[in-house]
C-alpha cells in the first residue's frame, strides 16, 4: 500500500484542528480546554474533551514547548535505594500533572557520576531540575541554577551558594534530632549513641542536632558519635562496633531509617532485646518503619509536602513567578512506636 493512501492517512496522528472541526468549536478554544484555562462553557469543555478522547488526541509536548518557549519538563534526580525519596517521587508524579507538567527520572547510582546523571535530564530539555539528596558541592549546584531553575530537596547549601535560580526544601533537621533527644531523655536514657550518615544529604545538620540536644540536656559528656552511612550495612556496620564496646548504650539513634534497619537486624540477631536492653530510633518515618514487624520509633518527614513544595517551587523559577534563592523549611514530627521504652539500667 502506498504511503499516501487512505489507510496510511487514517493512522496518523490526530490534530487539534481535526479536534476543532468535530466539535464545532475554535482551535484556540480546544487549546485553552486542553491546557485547562477559563474560556469555555461547561458543556463544550465536555465536549472537545470527549472528542479529543474519541479521537485519540494527544498534546504534542514538544510543539508546546516550542510554542511557550520553555519546556514543561521537571527533571528529578533521586536515589532508588533510598526509599523516602521514592515516596517522594510518588508524590511528585500526581503534583506536576496538576500544573500540566511532565516528570523526567533520572537514577542517581554510585557507578555514575551525579553531574552526568543531571546532565541527562538537561539533554531531554527540563526546563526545571529536582535534586533529591543530591551530593554534588555547593559550587557545581550554584553554577547549576545559573543554568537552570534549580530545586534541592534536603539539602541546606551555604549561604554564599544560595544564588540564582535556586531553591532549597528541607526538613528542619536540627529540630527532628532535638525531638528525638528530648524524648529519648525523658525516658530516661542518657548514655545515647548517635550513629551518624558520613558524609550522605542532611548527615551533617542531623550530627548537629543531636551535638546540640545532647549539651542542652546536660548530656555533653555521654555525647558518642558513630561513623556511619544512610544504609542498612552502615548500620550493620556501626552495631558491631557498638557491641565490641564495653558497654552497650541504652538508646541509639541512627542517621536514618534504613541505617536503623540495618542495626536492628544485628542486635537482634546477637540476642539483644530491642527495645528492653537497647532502644532504637530512625529518622524519616519512611514506609517500611510503620511495618508491623520492624515498628520503629522515628522522626517523621512530610513526604507529601516535600513534594508538592519542590514541584511548585520549581514551576515558580521556571515561569518566573518566584525568583530565588528560597529556603523552604518543613517541620518534624516525632513518631514513637515500639522500639524504644524505658531503659532497664
């Protein structure tokens, strides 16, 4: 069959003026009722809608970019081994749809350089980038938002790095581990561990927090920091060097919950009884911590808000609606489940 014959012709992809000529209306309407703008009356909205649906129409995404002269794009870098940021990125799906914008992943992998993984997205066109938990320095990531509209989630930069077209959206993580202290505290735990996330997004204000909380208590002396990582063979790591200590603590508070999951299974796997001889805190309140068999007590971050707050502020660079830098600072919520009691010592 020829290329120009019917059948190839009915193939093709349906228009928004084919749209226009089946319901009657304008092209320019069909335009503002796909693009969810006022214009139209209720019943033609329904209308081009259903012919569009009919039809099988579809938005050409890049002949409306070209059209705004600006993509419609948000690229977002995140780590899949980090679960907290895949709820996140649950969240930001159904967020930048709402605004009409599409959502470009990226894999953040320890084998790949992060400035290639973001230079990825920005060879796809986003117009916007969402960095969850990136590591780059502050410099690549200020140089970053002179390129593009930049948004950082839990991550806080220097201040002299925060230009641009940039914005920052954080838990206020000095708060969470403050949180944390006071309530380990007022169990009555004194002698409590802190086993930190190295060098890993939020490690350093976290490590902070609970330098800070623990002085404010009167705890200065029994301050114990553990190097560690936000994974579980980090805190794998970090309970054996807890256990060869000798004494144990009689409460520990892991960098974040994957690092706690991953000194749970060691201690309890050594006959330790958690929460009787040791109490055990996490920090994100990521889903497998609500788990009925893990139930562990821990910092809760709105996941949801995070999201929404990062799509909109990267919108609001992008269409200049905002201009930056922004801190956004989200609050903590502590959430005390079964793995922590009253030390028995």
């Amino acid at each position: 069959m020829s290329p120009g014959s019917s059948d190839s012709k009915a193939r093709r992809r349906p228009t928004m003026a084919q749209v226009a000529e089946r319901a009657g209306v304008s092209r320019t309407l069909v335009s503002f009722v796909l693009d969810g703008k006022p214009g139209a009356s209720d019943e033609t909205r329904q209308r081009v809608l259903a012919v569009a649906d009919e039809l099988g129409y579809r938005p050409d995404s890049a002949a409306r970019t070209l059209a705004l002269g600006r993509s419609r794009t948000l690229g977002v870098l995140m780590d899949v081994r980090q679960l907290f940021q895949a709820e996140l990125v649950t969240d930001i799906h159904p967020v930048a749809e709402k605004y009409g914008y599409e959502v470009l992943l990226s894999a953040n992998l320890p084998s790949r350089q992060e400035s290639a993984s973001i230079d990825a997205l920005l060879a796809h066109r986003s117009g916007a980038v969402i960095l969850l938990g990136p590591s780059s320095s502050p410099s690549y990531l200020a140089d970053l938002a002179q390129r593009v509209p930049t948004v950082l989630v839990g991550q806080r930069l220097p201040g002299k790095a925060m230009e641009g077209a940039m914005a920052t959206v954080r838990t206020n993580d000095a708060k969470g581990m403050r949180e944390a202290v006071d309530y380990l505290v007022g169990l009555g735990h004194r002698d409590i561990v802190h086993v930190d996330g190295g060098h890993d997004p939020g490690s350093s204000d976290r490590r902070r927090g609970y330098r800070s909380a623990m002085t404010a208590n009167g705890l200065g002396a029994h301050i114990s920091v553990v190097p560690g990582a936000h994974n579980e063979i980090a805190g794998a790591d970090a309970a054996r060097v807890i256990m060869a200590a000798p004494r144990l603590p009689t409460a520990i508070l892991a960098g974040n919950d994957r690092c706690a999951l991953g000194l749970l299974d060691v201690l309890t796997r050594a006959g330790i009884d958690v929460p009787g001889d040791v109490s055990l805190m996490g920090y994100d309140d990521s889903l497998l911590s609500d788990n009925p068999r893990i139930d562990l007590t821990t910092i809760h971050q709105d996941a949801h808000g995070i999201a929404c707050k990062a799509v909109e502020l990267a919108i609001g660079l992008l269409e200049e609606t905002q201009s930056g830098p922004i801190d956004e600072v989200l609050e903590p919520t502590l959430m005390v489940r079964g793995t922590t009691a009253v030390p028995r010592r």
